[in-house]
C-alpha cells in the first residue's frame, strides 16, 4: 500500500510540476528523443544542476515513470525529511552511498531493480560540477556495466541546466535546455571498469555541441539544397541521401530529414551525433506545432518535426560545422504549397494565397479576424506568423521532383492500407503543379536556382548526378548574401 500511494505522489508530482515546468517554463529540446529504449537501460549524462534528473526522467513516456529511478548520493538527499520527500518519493530516487561500509556493495540495489526490468540515470560525475566543464568519470558505471553484462547505456549531453540552475545559484533562471541523445549501446565487460568509464565519458562528450563562435566571427553561410516535390516517399529519400554522400566527398555536409540528422564527410555518411549548432527557439509553441501536420491535420509530415528541422538549419547558418545542407523537403515551400492547395480546393479565401510569403516572413500580420479561418485551414502559417516559430532560409538550389501521380499512387499502395482522400491523382497533380507555382514565385523575390525535375526511369544516382552537377554551378556561380536568403529581408 505505501509504494502505491508513493507511486500516486510520483505521476501527480511530474503531471503538475515537472513536466510543466521542464516543458513550458524553461523549454526543453531534444534532439533523437526516439533512440530511448523501450526496455531497462541506465541513462548517463553530464551533471550540473539540480534539474538534470528531472529532465532526463522526461526522455521516458509518462507511463514508465514508476520504472525509471535517478540514482542520489544518500548522505546528501537523505539529510532531512522534506528532501527524502522530494528525492525518494516525488522523484522515484534511489539512493546509494557514497563511502559504503566495509564490505558493502553500494550499486546492489541499482543491480536489484535493473534485474526487475527498471531504468536508471545516473551521473557518473558523481555531483554537480562547474557549468561548461565535464569532469572525469568515476568507476562505478564501468563496475556496473562489468556486473550486468548485455547493459544499454543511453549516453545523453545536456546543454543549458548549468545557467539555469547550476551549484552554488540559490533562484533558477528560465533558459532553453538541450539533450542531446545518442545511440544505445553496450560496452565489453572484459575490459576494466576505469577503461569502462572513460568509453562511457567519450561517447556523452561527443554529443556536445561545438564551442560558441568567437566574438566577431564574420559567418560563412553554407550552400544549401532542397529536395523537394511531389513524388514517392522512398524515391526523395533514396535521393537525399545519394546527394548528402556525394556532397560530402567534396567538403562537410550536413542532411537534415524528419527526426534524422545526416553528417558526410570524406567517405563516410552517419547519423550526426554531437558538433551540431544548438536551434534556439521557444518550445511551448514548438509543442503546439506537433499536434499539426503539414497542409492540415493529417497530412504530409509532423510540422513540429518540420519546425525542429527548421531551426537546425537556421543554426547551421554559419558555416563552422558544414559547408553544404541538404534538406530533404523545405519549410517554405512546403507550408506555402499544401496552403495554396487547400486555397484551390475552396477552404481558403481567395484574397488569402496572396499574403502567404509575406505572413510565413513575418512581414505582414494575419488580422485578427482572420486567425479562425488560418487555424481551421492552415494552421502551420498562422503558428509561424503569431509565434514566430521559425524564419525558414530560403535554399541556394531548390529541386523540384515531379512524378506522374500514377506511379505515385502505385508506391502508397504497396504500404497497404486505404488511400487517403487527398490521394487521387487530380488532387496530387494540381499539387505538384502548385509547387512549381510557388517555387517559381519564390524565385521571383529570393535569389535562387530552382531545378525542376520530371522523374519517369531514373535512378537515386542518376537524379543526385543532375543535382550535383546543378549544386556546382550554383557556387560557382557565387553565393547569395544573407540578405538574398532570407524572405523577409527580400523585396515583396
């Protein structure tokens, strides 16, 4: 009976205060969020505030809350009842010690509840250090993992707990939280527990961001590639990808795709762990965003992934972590596209299509009696131009891939499953031919190249050929100043 009524204290406890204030208060950012494992696992992350725990509890779905346990130093958490209230009930800790008894093994309960099926995060730091600095690991991961071989590890890098609350700040400060989460792994129970731990410390610090550029850096924009259109899910990301590796034989690429950052360097193409810029950005809003999908309710992909990727390529606008993006899709023209569909299909004012550019760039204001009709019908513009979400930078070289809607229907068939009743091919085709409408508006206030591509026999390789070829020549040609990327700044 007392470890149900401590599990009701937990769920209330998160639902009414962590959560809130983890989610809305400070905003909290997670990049591959989806890697967390479904089953027991031990979370390791950098440690520099008090709300580091709290945040990473937030990795896991609320349901599994009363099987993931923050481990706490006994001697500290245990120092008076309203802190045993707050740690060991309120936050499902589980305490260790810290300078056991002669003969003790402190991490017996850890081994306990991972053998029952539970998660733990743990801090191998052993306490909070100084904001910035990620000091050497303690043993007592690598005995851990060296005790339950077959162990996933989750290495996770936080960025931003230290200003809000680092050791030492008495009142927390609201500042945007980034976790950073990598690949789940275990680690070879032959090697000895220090060698354990410094693997362990390496893997965390390679999801750090790069350092801050110095004070009066001139920036370097990277050459950006869009690859849009309307054709087979498959096919746009077979493509991506050719042209992400071949681009990044040349110099540094970064892909960006929903939930998927690519890095390309030399011969090598991986999913990008760490040295990705931090994306700034409100992240109630951003929250908001992920209960749309692109042109409507459920259509097209998550725009909360859209806005994320957005904000990824904004940060990547310096230059210092790539000379090339790729994105598969493009925020602009594919908000304006769906947006200026549904118009053709009667749901949009007819006045409206006019001002989309200029509402997505911030420009102009969507009166106020208008706001109902762009949340019923196009909700994701009105979300950019009340929140200001996201600013999306226009591409250096925009494909357009077209596909006859037959073949397109063909490919959603395979998946099974009803067609859904958008998916006909008078609606896809009215819809490809929208995005060359707007591509080519585009073009028309943002200085650009726009490629546009009938796909009817050719391969990912043959495709990604022509759109290399088309990257080359663009810079070549010269790269667009900031002000001809950014639609806002551009002549309306």
């Amino acid at each position: 009976m007392k470890r149900f009524f401590q599990i009701i204290g937990l769920y209330l406890f998160h639902a009414l205060f962590v959560r809130p204030v983890v989610f809305f208060v400070v905003g909290t950012r997670y990049r591959r969020r989806h890697l967390v494992p479904g089953g027991p696992c031990i979370v390791v992350a950098n440690h520099n505030s008090h709300l580091d725990a709290g945040v990473l509890m937030t990795l896991f779905p609320f349901w599994r809350l009363h099987r993931v346990h923050p481990v706490a130093a006994a001697d500290y958490f245990g120092e008076t009842m309203f802190m045993r209230l707050v740690a060991m009930t309120l936050m499902n800790a589980m305490p260790i010690a810290r300078t056991p008894a002669p003969g003790e093994d402190p991490l017996a309960p850890i081994k306990q509840a991972i053998a029952r099926g539970d998660s733990m995060i743990f801090f191998p730091e052993g306490s909070r250090g100084k904001a910035g600095v990620v000091s050497p690991f303690r043993t007592g991961i690598g005995r851990l993992v060296k005790d339950c071989p077959g162990l996933l590890v989750l290495p996770v890098f936080m960025s931003g707990p230290e200003r809000i609350w680092a050791r030492g700040q008495t009142v927390p400060v609201p500042v945007n939280i980034h976790a950073n989460v990598g690949r789940p792994r275990s680690y070879d129970p032959a090697l000895e527990a220090r060698q354990i731990a410094e693997q362990v410390r390496e893997d965390v610090l390679a999801l750090a961001p790069p350092p801050p550029a110095p004070p009066g850096r001139k920036s370097d924009p990277p050459l950006r590639v869009s690859i849009c259109g309307v054709v087979g899910r498959e096919l746009r990301r077979d493509v991506f990808m050719e042209v992400t590796r071949r681009l990044g034989r040349l110099q540094p690429t970064v892909g960006l795709a929903d939930r998927l950052v690519m890095r390309a360097e030399g011969d090598l193409l991986n999913e990008a762990g760490g040295g990705i810029p931090l994306a700034y950005g409100r992240a109630w809003p951003t929250f908001l965003a992920g209960l749309f999908r692109t042109g409507g309710w459920f259509k097209g992909s998550s725009f909360g992934d859209m806005i994320e990727r957005t904000h990824l390529s904004e940060a990547l606008g310096d230059g210092r972590s790539c000379r090339y993006v790729v994105e598969e899709g493009n925020a602009l023209l594919d908000v304006l596209s769906w947006a200026k569909a549904d118009f053709y299909q009667g749901r949009m004012d007819e006045k409206e299509p006019q001002h989309l550019l200029r509402y997505i760039s911030g420009k102009k204001r969507i009166p106020p009696g208008n706001w109902w009709t762009f949340i019923r019908k196009a909700p994701e513009v009105w979300l950019i131009n009340l929140f200001h979400l996201a600013r999306p930078p226009a591409p250096d070289l925009l494909v357009l891939l077209r596909q006859q809607p037959e073949q397109i229907l063909a490919g959603l068939r395979t998946r099974g499953g009803e067609l859904r009743g958008f998916e006909n091919p008078a609606f896809l085709a009215e819809l490809q031919d929208t995005f060359g409408e707007v591509a080519q508006a585009l073009r028309g206030r943002v200085r650009m190249k726009v490629l546009d591509m009938t796909v009817e026999s050719q391969g990912p390789e043959e495709i990604a050929s022509r759109i290399l070829e088309e990257a080359l020549a663009v810079q070549a040609a010269g790269e667009p100043s900031e002000q001809d990327r950014d639609p806002e700044m551009a002549n309306p």
